[in-house]
C-alpha cells in the first residue's frame, strides 16, 4: 500500500504544475499534520448534497429522474467566506472517485433513454392524448431530460465518469442558511427551492439540490466514514430501479466540475486563504543535491514547488563567487544571513560580520557554540566603558602603507565630499596622511590629519620625523607658498573632522597606543568577528566612519593574502549589511579578485539606488559599482524590491524570465535566486528562507561580552590616561621646538 500510495503522489505532483499552474499545492507530509486534515475535530452533524430524483408514472411506463447540476460560473468564493465567518468549525468535503458503468448499467440507461423518446414521439405526433396535468408535467421533465441528453452522456462518457460524493459536517447543528448557500452554488440556480406549479401538479416539489441527513446512528455512522475515509456506502434509499443504485452519484465530468472546483483567485483575498503573486520557479538537481559529505556546503533554504521542498545547497567553490542579497526592509535578508552565518559558524570557518544596527550580531551572539566561545571578538562601540582599538596610522610594509592612504583619501571623500574642492587640497590631506604614518616618537591617530594642516607647530614637530625625501621637501618648499589659501579652504573640512574626532567614542577608539586584535588573525586565523555598530545609539555618521575604517582594515589585510601560497590561504567569510555605507576605492577590486584570495563575500542592502554615491575623480562611479557587483556576484538573490530597481536592473541580470511585478509582488521570507555553480550559466528558482527560533541566553551573551573586552579591550580609564599623557608630550614637544627656533 505504501508503494502504491508513493506512486499516486509521484503522478499526481507531477501532474499538476502543467494541468493546474495557477495554484499552490503542498504534499502533507507528517502524521501530526496529516491528522489535523484527517481529524480535525469531533464531528457530530453530517449532511450530503445530492441532485433531486423524480419517480414517475406517465401512463404504464415508471420513469426516474435525475434532474443534473447546472454549468455555472460561480467561483465557490461565497461559500469559503460563508465558512471561514461561521462561528462553529464546519469540514466541507468534496470526493471524486473514477468510475465507470458497469454492462447492465449502460443496458438499462440505453432502455430508459430509448423509452424516454418513443414517449417524446407519441406525444410530439398526438398532444391532445396527452391531456391530464400531470402528464403533461411528466412530459415537460423528459423533454428537459432528453434535451440535456443526460443519459445519452453518461452512456458516451461510460468509462470517464466519477462518483462525485458532497458531504458537510460540524459539531453543531448545520444552519439552514449554509446548507442553501452551498447548494446555489454548486447547482448553479439562483433559487434553492421552488414551490408547485400548475404545471408540476401532481408531481414532487422541483428543487435544485437536495440535502439528506441521517435519520440514526447507523446512517450516521455510516456517513462519518465515507467522510473520514473517502468511501461511498450507501447508507440512504435514492429510490432507484434495480441495478441503478449507483445513478445518485453518478456523473459526467461536466456535472462533477460543477462541484470539484478551486476558487478563482480574485484580487481580494479570501480569509483564510493566501492570494500567490508570483511563481514558484523548481530548482535544478544539481543544487538541490548535496555533493558531498564535507565541510564545504550550506544551505541557502529550501526551493518549494508545487508542495516538494527540497533543500538548496551552495559549495564554497560558488561561495567564492560572493552572495549579493537584495530587498525591502523586513522582506528576510537579515534571517537569511543569520542562518547562512550560524552554518558557518558551527563548522568551525572563519567569519565576520559588520551589523550596522546590531540585532543581527545580538542574535549571533545568543547562538554561539559551547567550543566556539573563545573565538568570538566583539567590536561594539557602545560599550564606552571598554573601548575597542582602532588604530588606522599603522603599516607593516610600503604596500600596506599605499593601500592605507588610498583608503583614507577614499573615506574623507565619501564622508566630506564638498569639502574637496581641488587637486591641491587633495595632495595636501594625502602628504598630511603620509607624514603621520612615518612618526615614530609617540603615536599618531587619525585624529592629527588634520592639526597638520592648521597648526604650524605641530606640522614642525612632524617634519623632523619624516625619512621620505619627497614628503619633507613638500613641506619645507611647496607648502610655504599654498599654507594661507588652503588653510582657508579648508576650513568646512577641519570643522567636520573636529566634530567627529571630538566624539568622545570615536576619540577613545581611533586614538589609543596600540590595537589588540591582529587583523591577520582575524581574516586568517579562526576568529568569529561580530561588528555591532549600532547607529540608533552611537549616530549614523560616527557608524558609517567606523564600518568603512573596519572595511578599509579588513580589505587591507585580505589583499595582503597575495604573500601567501594559494593552497595555505584558508576560506575567509565576510557579512556585509548596507554594505553601500562602507564602501571604499578598493572595493570593486576586492569582488573581482576576492576568489583567488579565497574571500566569500556575502553583501546585503535594500535597493540599488543606495548605491549612487557622489562622484569622486578616481574613484568608482555608481555604474561601476553596479557593474561590478552583477557581473562578480555568482548567487544573486532577490527579495521583494522597488518596482525601479525590478525594471532598470534585476529583470535583464535575470534574463526576462521574471518580471518586474513577480520583483515587487514577492511575499517576506521568499526570494528568486540566481545561481552560478560550476561551469553552467546561472540557475534561477524560488527560495523559502529557513531559520531557527533565536534563544535568549543573557549568561552566554554576557560570558562573550567579558571574553571579548578582556582580550581585545582597554579600560576606559587607560584609554584616557594615555590620550592626556600623549596630548602632554606632543605641547611639550612642540614648545622645545618653538624656543629651538627662537633661540636659532
């Protein structure tokens, strides 16, 4: 039986994507779930519709009846709305069964519709004989009968037939009002019951429907199981002829589409039922199969179609083609990272993670593993009693030293771009970052750029620590002849600056001695480092400026992977949210070339217009960045968006196969993906995010939090101890330069 039943499953859900595209089905596929359709609830109340019989004498002939369902165009919406409102819980069931006529059904069916006639033809050549009432309404229901050519089809369609079973049952009493509503509609006559007629006189009431109700507990019984179990047991009299038994329930597949219908989806939805606007896509095998039994797979989610779920999973091999994740606020980007961050995580990789608000990593942090506790680093800039070091002015080589100042200029640009107002005041901010990086004597921070620049004393002090020839002859030779008319223009830069460096948060992070966490650690090594910028409590700008010098640190260090051989360069995992906010100019370097570094990178933001940013000469343009993204990005996965985007963008990146309003239309916690995996163009199909239910662990997460401050952290009290003693050096520092000078 359960070979058998596999096998119906397996035709039937492949059947009916192409019989039925414009519903979604779904395979119940747990006993918990199926005994909720099975037995939802005690039922004590049963009736069955079924098409009303006439039995009739006209003359010496008995003719019997079955006055048949009318086509109709109702869409079974009235009776779901009268059901989903009624107050009691009530099961409407609807079975088809295929049937056949048995040899001596068709035998009696061909003699009843041959008599039927030869009664028709008497009357159609002598009327007059036909002069009592209740003859000639006899005659008026053959005529209508013949006219339908109801036995003649049933005899035509003998082996395509149903046994078409309605029933509805509750725990209550079933009012009156929904068993009229339920017959209108699928009868197909407006009117439930009418009276006798002149016409009719003599003969039983005409009606469109007809609903029986057990008269005992054996009938009842016996109703409840055809119920349960899809049966059909007689267990009323239909007042047949021998051998008819069956007619009652008999029909053509015209009669039984009047009942087995779907409701027409409208664009009202129904209560109680969900209105689909958009397809679900299959997804390939070839995704849908996990390859092997290795570390080097996750799943994305599951692809459903037509009720299959089948898991989707991506190899690091695609991974490294990075993930872009696109889509509205609340639509599931941030439970799909969660989830793709925990498998990560739980299978020992090296990950990072900059959250601009903070719930992401929060999260995290109540998931992490036992045997993963000691890995976890937390940058939060929140935590103002135990500042994390951010030190920027600081490089192991000339390379790194290159890609540090590119990487500052980039930042002051992005964050202050009407402050850069020429080439000149661009090459002096660049000298100023240059000669900090090669003081030795205390520590510079990003903070001094720009004290070079207004304060002649310290500019002095700097000088005599400079070795680069080209560096300390600018400022000895050139600077002297431009210092008044940039200091003037330079005036809206040095007031933007003060004002974030002034920050106490910012201050006791970019200005402390030395940073306590090795970025190659964290990129090489098996760190999972949580970035929690959280701009609700710190402010926007001050958590853009800390996750771009966070980007620029961990680019620098993941370009440096070039001193490594290819085969010891280990897989390095970096989650980006609103990654627009952190770009740098060396950005669309690192998604072109982060594969052969082995960099998987997996960005998420809201629309693409995020992603327009102020032009800078040289640096990247907005389509530069798009390109870049859409043409390195391997997995492409899109959640609901804005109808600009859907246009512009993601209907051509995913080759016209969706259109704009299946972008726009798509439901939370589902999405369409675009997947390249191996050597094949890139597959696109529907995703269903899966995520876990999030623990509340205020021991793990405070346990996490002192790990991560006793190893990475300095008190705030140090922090500030050191910044006075430095501030103290430096006046000093500058004075005996100042008397030096005068004394000379």
């Amino acid at each position: 039986s359960r070979s058998i039943a596999r096998e119906v499953l397996s035709n039937f859900t492949s059947l009916i994507p192409y019989e039925i595209q414009m519903y979604d089905f779904e395979v119940v596929q747990s006993e918990e779930e199926f005994l909720q359709f099975f037995s939802p609830f005690e039922l004590t109340t049963i009736s069955e519709l079924v098409r009303p019989a006439d039995q009739i004498s006209l003359g010496a002939k008995d003719f019997y009846i079955i006055h048949p369902f009318s086509e109709s165009t109702n869409t079974f919406s009235k009776i779901v709305r009268a059901l989903m409102y009624h107050k009691n819980p009530v099961v409407f069931s609807i079975t088809l069964k295929p049937a056949r006529l048995f040899p001596w059904e068709m035998e009696i069916l061909h003699k009843m519709n041959l008599e039927q006639r030869e009664l028709l033809s008497d009357y159609e050549k002598n009327p007059s004989s036909f002069k009592h009432k209740q003859l000639k309404a006899g005659i008026s229901l053959l005529h209508d009968l013949q006219h339908n050519n109801y036995y003649s089809s049933l005899c035509r369609a003998w082996d395509r037939l149903f046994l078409t079973k309605i029933q509805i049952a509750s725990n209550e009493t079933i009012p009156q009002y929904l068993k009229d509503l339920i017959g209108t509609e699928i009868s197909g006559n407006l009117t439930f019951q009418e009276e006798i007629t002149t016409d009719r006189e003599g003969l039983p009431p005409k009606s469109s429907y007809r609903f029986i109700e057990p008269e005992n507990p054996t009938q009842r019984n016996i109703a409840l199981n055809n119920l349960k179990y899809s049966e059909f047991e007689r267990w009323f009299s239909a007042d047949a002829p021998e051998g008819l038994e069956r007619l009652i329930y008999l029909t053509d597949p015209r009669e039984a589409s009047c009942a087995a219908k779907l409701v027409v989806p409208v664009e009202e939805e129904l209560p109680g039922i969900s209105l689909k606007t958009y397809r679900e896509i299959p997804a390939p095998v070839v995704v849908t199969t996990k390859q092997d039994l290795q570390k080097d797979e996750i799943c994305l989610g599951e692809n459903v179609y037509y009720g299959i779920k089948r898991p989707i999973y991506i190899p690091d091999e695609a991974r490294r083609r990075h993930i872009y994740i696109i889509g509205q606020t609340g639509t599931g980007k941030s439970a799909l990272m969660r989830y793709l961050i925990m498998q990560d995580i739980k299978a020992g990789k090296t990950v990072s993670v900059i959250d601009p608000h903070g719930d992401l990593v929060e999260d995290l942090l109540n998931m992490i593993p036992k045997n993963r506790e000691k890995d976890v680093v937390i940058f939060d800039p929140s935590d103002t009693q135990y500042p994390f070091a951010l030190r920027l002015l600081e490089a192991k080589s000339q390379e790194e030293k290159e890609l540090i100042i590119d990487g500052i200029f980039t930042l002051f640009l992005r964050l202050w771009p009407a402050s850069f107002t020429g080439p000149v005041f661009q090459e002096v901010s660049e000298m100023a970052i240059r000669s900090l990086l090669e003081v030795k004597s205390f520590v510079p921070s990003f903070s001094e750029i720009p004290r070079l620049i207004t304060d002649d004393h310290f500019l002095q002090l700097v000088i005599t620590e400079i070795d680069d020839p080209e560096v300390k002859d600018y400022w000895e030779n050139e600077w002297p002849n431009i210092k008044h008319e940039v200091k003037k223009d330079a005036t809206y830069f040095t007031s933007k600056f003060r004002k974030l460096i002034s920050n106490h948060i910012i201050r006791n992070i970019v200005g402390q001695e030395k940073t306590l966490i090795d970025f190659d650690e964290i990129v090489n090594g098996q760190k999972i480092f949580l970035v929690t910028l959280q701009k609700g409590k710190i402010g926007e700008q001050n958590a853009q400026f800390l996750g771009s010098l966070l980007m620029l640190k961990l680019q620098n260090t993941i370009l440096a992977r070039s001193r490594i051989k290819p085969e010891r360069r280990k897989d390095f995992y970096l989650y980006v949210d609103e990654f627009h906010n952190f770009l740098t100019e060396s950005f669309p370097i690192l998604l072109a070339e982060g594969r052969k570094y082995k960099v998987n990178l997996v960005l998420a933001h809201q629309h693409l217009e995020q992603l327009r940013l102020p032009p800078i000469e040289g640096g990247p343009s907005t389509d530069l960045l798009i390109n870049a993204i859409f043409g390195n990005a391997g997995t492409l996965i899109v959640f609901r968006t804005g109808h600009r985007d859907a246009i512009n963008y993601l209907t051509g990146e995913f080759a016209n196969i969706i259109s704009a309003n299946e972008f726009v239309n798509m439901p939370n916690y589902k999405a369409i993906v675009r997947l390249l995996s191996g050597k094949e163009a890139g597959r696109i199909f529907t995703l269903n995010c899966l995520y876990e239910q999030v623990p509340r662990n205020g021991t793990l997460v405070n346990r996490l939090i002192e790990l991560s401050r006793q190893q990475y952290a300095t008190p705030l009290a140090e922090v500030e101890n050191f910044l006075t003693q430095k501030r103290e050096f430096i006046r000093k520092q500058c004075k005996a330069l100042q008397l030096l000078k005068e004394i000379e």
